[in-house]
C-alpha cells in the first residue's frame, strides 16, 4: 500500500505533467478546429456526410472509454498505473495522427471509408493516452490544491499545443503542399502534421519521464475490500451524484466546444470580410493569424483562473460560475457584429476564450474530487474510471457538436471553395455564435447543484447526508 502524499510538486513536474496535454491537444485541436474543413474543402467530403463520420466514430471510441479506464487502474508496473501508457502509446499515437490528414487517389466511397478508418484508430490511440494520462493527476499528490494546480498547467500547455497547432498547420500546409488548391493542401497536410507529431511523442516521453505516481485513494478505503471489478467501479461512478453533475456539464459544455471550433475555419474564412494586404492577405496565414491569439487568450484565461483558485484562495465553484457568466457578453455581441469589423470579432472571440478557459480546468479539477467523495460515502472511488466516464462524455458533447456542425453546414446550404450564399452564412454565424450562449446557462443551473464546494470535506453532516440518500436511493 502506498501512503497518502500530500508534498507539494515541483514545477518541473508540474510542467513535465502538462507535457502530456500539449501532446493530446495537438490531436484535440487539429480534430476540433481542422479535421471538419480538411474533409469538406481538402478531401473532398460533403459536410453532411463528415458531421455523421464525426458522431459515428466518437461514439465508438466513447465506448471504450470505461474499458480504458478500467484496464488502466488495474495495470501494475515498475513506473506505475498510468505513465506506462504514455511511453507504449506515443509513437502509435503520432504515427496515426498523420495517417488521419492523409488523403488516398481512390473514389469517394473507398476515400470515405479511408476516413473512418483513420479517424477510428486515432482516436483509439488518443483514448490510450489520454485516459491514463488524465488519472496521472489525481495519483501524483492527495493535496486538493495542488492537483487544481496541475489543472492548470495541464490546461495552460494544452493551449500552447493548440497554439502551435492553429499558426502552423494552415500557413505549412500551404507551403509544404505548393500552394493553396486542394490538391497541394492534400500534399502540404501530411507534412505538416508530421512536424507537429514529432513535437507531441516528444512531449509525451518527457511526460512519462519526468512525472511520478505517490498516492493512490482507493488503496486506502479498500484495503480491507475484497477487489472489485469494473462492473464495481462502473456501479460507483454512476451513483455518484456530483460525478454525474460534473459530468452532465462536460457533456453540454463539449457540445458547444465542437459545434463552435469545427465551424471556426469556416466562420474565419467565409463570414469575416478583411482586405488585408501582405502575409495575411493569404487565406490560410488569416485563419492561423485569428486561430492562434485566440488560443494566446485561453492561455492568460487558464492562470487567471489558477491564481483566483491558488493565491486568493476563491472556491473553484465560483469561478467556474463566474467564467460561464462572463462568456455570454461576448458570444451575444459576436450575433450582431457586421461581417467586416473582423477586429472586433476577433477580440470578442479572444474574450470568449478567455473566459472558457478559466472554466475548463477547473472543470476537470472536480473529478479527483468526486473520487474522494465516493470514497468517503459509499466506500469505492476509481480514478481512471470516473476520468474514462466524464471522457466518455466529453467525447459524446465533441461529437454531437462536430456532427452537429457538418448537419447544419448542409442544412443552410453550404458549398465548399465558392462564396457563400446569405443562408449558409446565416448557418455559420448561428452555429458559432449561439451554441456558446446556450451551453453557458445550462451548465451555470447545473453547477448550482453541486455540493463540492471549498471545505467540504470537512463538513462531516453533509458527507453524512450524502451517505444516507446514497443507502436509500
């Protein structure tokens, strides 16, 4: 058995831990903010046919997701549960990130196929990284703040690889492709999300390497339990009523992140109207221009909301209430902006991202919590599970919102590489600007019924409570 540690973390290890973010968000951003455009204006797919592609493979790797967990809090090695899974998976991982921006000389049937085939498999090799590697947090220390705090790194360097990802593919694929024509972006793709992958298996050895494992809850409250199974596991999770709270809130929240980030290139590149001259006169340098400060914002949103967690000492349900309020000005503002103000657009985007991203950390930071509280009211809490569960639903909120994306992009009309009718850019505004605003206030009445707020392990009546409505129910 491994004592309780509760030491704080060096920032060594807490940037080697966001390491590991930085190398799924290369994946993550490419598919929420690149894949959708790269199939309709780059491959060669109707939007309506890549919207069900996104929903049918997310939601089999969602699936899996519990499998994942529970393979990962049963695996025992010398480096641990967790890490392993970063060294064994990482060259499988960027490998099959380049396979899925290949594009094959075949019909579109079989190109279609190609597609969900290689979009299947990166996301099977995501789901064996980035599963393991979201447990690693709850088992590096038991100090509740320092795990927040590894949130925000995780989150704060997640934005660094979204960064790279959004101001290179674009302008490299141009580049390295010959030109801007499908068939050069076809060439320039690969190439370019080669560069990148090299970067993120870097970045996941240095992940595995410089991280360590000290704490693991469940070895404590169990060691006089006979050992469950995953059905067990599955059983706690789903009677967790705050897991299930955080959990309902990263499902609607990742709606809106993937209706909102696959319609991005298409809101950039049709919807703004600018007459810039020079290097951003090029489409595609434009859209990493816009894609990339807007990212730089999310990043200052992440240690804003870190320091108001950290050093002023807020509570971490405030400041996610307070970040989701904060976002609706900007996403109202956006319906109404004229096409041709692209600077304010891109400033009311920089603040909408900024504000989201104050959220999401500490979305994430909630679910070590929820463990904890199954352990303290129903005697079983696993890590890598109730991870693998609220994955499963971000996953399933990706995919709607992506499949989402592609339904109403066909719905309004829309053509790939023409001018847009006013219809189909009625569709993109509606699809950017207003899922944002929805998921905000849904999210805002669910947080209003969690219960695990600053000290509440301390509060012994409400554990108590919870542990009486949990034998009854």
């Amino acid at each position: 058995m491994i004592a309780m540690v509760h030491e704080k973390l060096t920032t060594r290890e807490k940037f080697a831990y966001g390491l590991g973010d930085m190398a799924s968000n290369i994946v993550y951003q490419a598919v929420i903010n690149v894949l959708m455009y790269f199939y309709t204006d780059v491959y060669g797919i109707e939007a309506a046919a890549a919207g069900t592609l996104m929903i049918l493979v997310r939601f089999f790797d969602a699936i899996i997701d519990p499998i994942m967990g529970a393979v990962a809090d049963r695996t025992r090695t010398k480096w641990g549960r967790y890490r392993p899974w970063m060294l064994w998976f990482a060259i499988p991982y960027g490998i099959l990130a380049v396979a899925a921006f290949i594009t094959p000389n075949v019909g579109t049937g079989a190109k279609l196929v190609y597609a969900y085939i290689s979009y299947g498999l990166l996301m099977t090799a995501y789901t064996a990284v980035n599963i393991p590697y979201s447990a690693l947090a709850g088992v590096m220390t038991a100090d509740k703040d320092e795990r927040s705090g590894l949130q925000s790194w995780r989150f704060g360097m997640a934005m660094v690889g979204g960064f790279l990802v959004t101001v290179s593919v674009w302008p490299l694929s141009r580049l390295l492709g010959g030109g801007g024509k499908p068939q050069n972006l076809q060439l320039g793709f690969p190439f370019a999300v080669s560069l990148l992958a090299i970067i993120g298996v870097i970045a996941l050895f240095g992940c595995f390497a410089w991280t360590r494992e000290r704490n693991y809850p469940d070895e404590e409250s169990q060691k006089n339990a006979p050992k469950g199974s995953m059905l067990d596991d599955l059983k706690a999770m789903l009677s967790n009523r705050q897991w299930l709270i955080v959990t309902l809130a990263m499902f609607v929240i990742q709606i809106r992140g993937g209706l909102q980030g696959n319609v991005k290139p298409y809101f950039i590149k049709y919807y703004i109207e600018q007459h810039l001259t020079g290097i951003f006169a090029v489409t595609e340098n434009f859209m990493a221009l816009y894609m990339g400060v807007t990212m730089l914002a999310g990043v200052v949103g992440v240690f804003v909301a870190n320091r108001l967690f950290l050093k002023l000492k807020w509570c971490k349900v405030t400041v996610m209430k307070m970040a989701l309020i904060g976002s609706l000005m900007p996403n109202s503002l956006l319906l109404f902006v004229p096409r041709q103000w692209w600077q304010a657009s891109l400033l009311l985007i920089m603040l909408a991202n900024f504000f989201h991203m104050m959220f999401l950390p500490l979305l994430f930071a909630a679910i070590p919590d929820t463990v904890d509280y199954g352990l303290k009211t129903i005697g079983r809490g696993a890590m890598a599970m109730f991870f693998a569960g609220q994955l499963f639903a971000l996953k399933m909120g990706i995919s709607i919102g992506g499949g989402c994306a592609g339904w109403i992009l066909g719905i309004f009309g829309y053509k790939a590489n023409v001018a847009q009718s006013d219809r189909s850019l009625l569709g993109i505004k509606l699809a950017f600007a207003g899922a944002p605003l929805v998921a905000a206030v849904l999210v805002v009445i669910l947080l209003h019924l969690y219960k695990l707020k600053k000290g509440w392990e301390q509060n012994a009546i409400l554990v108590a409570r919870q542990a009486d409505a949990f034998g009854n129910a």
